[in-house]
C-alpha cells in the first residue's frame, strides 16, 4: 500500500553525515515514498548539516546548554523552569545516566522539538545522530523515532565499529575481537541503543580488519538497509507487536511467520548446530542436535530479503540462547557467535 504522498522525515545527524545523504540521494531519485523535509543537530557547522543546506533541506541547530540544575537557573524561563521539575519528578531518580543530564537533555529537547514540529514529520530519523534522547521526546514521538547503529545491539554507544576489532577507544571489547558484527536499524525507545529492531545485516570480521576497513564495508550495507526501511516504513509494511517490530511481505503477511527455528528445537535438546544456506533461491535451515546424531533439513517456501532472514533466525537464536541453549550458529558461512554487552558502567557518560 503506497501512501498519497511521500512521508515526510526529521533527520538527526552529528558527523559527517554519509547516511544522510545517502537518503538524500535516495529521494532525489524520485521512486522512494520518503522525503527529508528539515534535518537537526547540535553540533553547530557539522558536514551533516552542510551536506542537508546544499540539498535544499531546512537546518535546525539547536547545541545542548551548559545548564546545571543544582548552581544555576540564568537564562530559563519560568515555562521551562515549570517543565524541568515536572520531568525531574517523573524520571529524576530512574534515568540510568544521571539527573544532572536528564535536565540538560530535557531543556535541549524543550528547545528543539518546535522548531522540528513547524516541519510536520511524520517520523524522526536519527542517522549518526550522538545525544541520547531524554524520556521527554521518545514520549512525544512515541514509536515515531528510528535510529541506525553500526553494531548488533548487543553494544550501546559510539565506535561500534571499533568495538568489533576490539579496539573501543574506552572499553576494547569485553569478549575480545568479535568475528562478526552487523548493522542495525530500529525503533527507539527510553534506553540507549535499544528497542524493537527492524532489520541487521551481518558482516566478517576477518582478521586483518581495521576499523577503517570495516567501516569501508560496513557503511554501503548501512545505507542500503536504511533506504531499504524507511521504503518499507513509507508503505505502511512495518508494524509492531508484542514488542517486535516485524515487516510485512507486498502480500501484507509478516515475514517472521515462515521463521520457526525454535519450534523445531524439542525441549530436551541442550546443544545444537544450525546453518543457514541459500540455494537455488530460497533459504535452508540444518540443524544438528546434540552430539551431531540427529539432522533436521527445512527449506523455506517465502521469499524473504537476506537481512530479514538473518533478523529473524537471530532472533530465534538469541531465545534459545536465553533458554540455555548452546547454539552453535552458522548464517550463510558466517560463524555468528554470542556477542558480549558493553558494561553498564562504562555507559554513563560516554554521550552527551
């Protein structure tokens, strides 16, 4: 189902703004349903924002304000002093990074969300965009706000490209230099880097990769899959259930019905080894139960996008994962092992 006209985006950007412009470059093409009609940051004179003036895109630059709660009040107005205290006293003792920032964030978002509104979009998309959101605009935006992030979410927070060589400029990585990593698109929600995922794309990790080298493949497979779901968001094949957000197929059918890998997993089964291959144009689960004595050999009958197959199936591994289940998962020759979490103390602070 196409919309009567194209929906209308909000980007946030921070950097250099190469998916920015990817989806600049997307629309200017004229077959997309999407159209960046205002794009924001706060980082004043970014390339994201020189590359958005050169396209014709309105630029709101809105910086974060020195503000501490606790030793000044100059320069807030009473509307915004009133606001503050109402969002200090719903989330000031439970916001994970503190409520010294929650304030700050809180009057940023005060600031910015008009002048992104007086542009009427239907979405916000935040491509490279640094600030976490404070509760205040998930909660106006709310399941309005999708993000792209250059790692499984396992991982929260920036460099997620160089937390896959092991080589985060704070942490390393905690399990060490991870095989595989993907690029992930998703709704947003209160927490940082989570919330209903749309779609990965999973990548090598080979051994002489470098962040740079990396990015280089990482990057091409993070535009496409953006375009890919913003096209599926403009033609009203995405929808969330149950706290999944699953796309439909052109027959309006959601492609994670024809994923049942956990339901061919009996009970007992402690251990597995499940490979995905593509033949002759459709995908086939093998799966080897313990001890490698019983096969099972499923084809897939759907047609279903490569991301969305490995979105799916890591989706099902990841349940069994949490059920205690030791998969051993192999995505189309890709050794996809489990990935470790950043460390919850080494998350305040590493945003503005």
């Amino acid at each position: 189902m196409r919309h009567k006209r194209k929906i209308r985006l909000a980007i946030g950007a921070s950097g250099t703004g190469s998916c920015l412009e990817a989806v600049i470059k997307a629309h200017q093409t004229s077959i997309y349903d999407f159209e960046p009609v205002v794009a924001f940051t706060e980082k004043t004179g970014c390339k994201a924002m020189e590359k958005a003036d050169a396209a014709g895109i309105p630029v709101v630059e809105v910086e974060i304000p020195e503000y501490d709660p606790d030793n000044s009040l100059v320069g807030i107005t009473q509307q915004e002093k009133e606001f503050l205290q109402k969002l200090d006293e719903a989330h000031g003792d439970s916001y994970p990074f503190g409520r010294k920032k929650l304030l700050r964030k809180g009057l940023h978002e005060l600031r910015l969300v008009p002048k992104i509104m007086k542009y009427d979009p239907d979405f916000i998309v935040l491509l490279g965009y640094v600030p976490i959101l404070s509760p205040y605009m998930v909660g106006f935006y709310k399941n309005k706000i999708l993000n792209t992030h250059p790692a499984p979410l396992e991982f929260q927070g920036l460099h997620g490209y160089s937390w896959a060589v092991g080589n985060h400029p704070k942490i390393g990585n905690p399990n060490g230099r991870n095989k595989w990593t993907c690029v992930t698109f998703h709704f947003v929600d209160e927490m940082l880097d989570h919330g209903p995922i749309i779609a990965q794309t999973p990548l090598e990790v080979r051994a002489n990769t470098t962040e740079k080298s990396l990015a280089r493949r990482g990057l091409p497979l993070e535009h496409a899959q953006i375009i890919q779901c913003l096209q599926y968001l403009a033609t009203d094949r995405i929808i969330l259930n149950n706290g999944f957000a699953e796309v439909l197929s052109e027959r309006g059918e959601p492609y994670s019905d024809h994923i049942w890998l956990s339901q061919l997993i009996p009970d007992e089964w402690d251990k597995i080894h499940v490979k995905v291959k593509f033949e002759k144009g459709k995908f086939t689960y093998i799966i080897f139960g313990p001890e490698g004595l019983e096969v099972r050999n499923t084809t897939i009958d759907e047609v279903i996008p490569p991301n969305l197959m490995f979105t799916y199936t890591y989706r099902h591994v990841n349940e069994l994962r949490s059920k205690g289940v030791e998969v051993d998962f192999n995505y189309l020759g890709l050794n996809i092992h489990p990935v470790g979490m950043c460390p919850k103390e080494e998350q305040n602070g590493r945003r503005s």
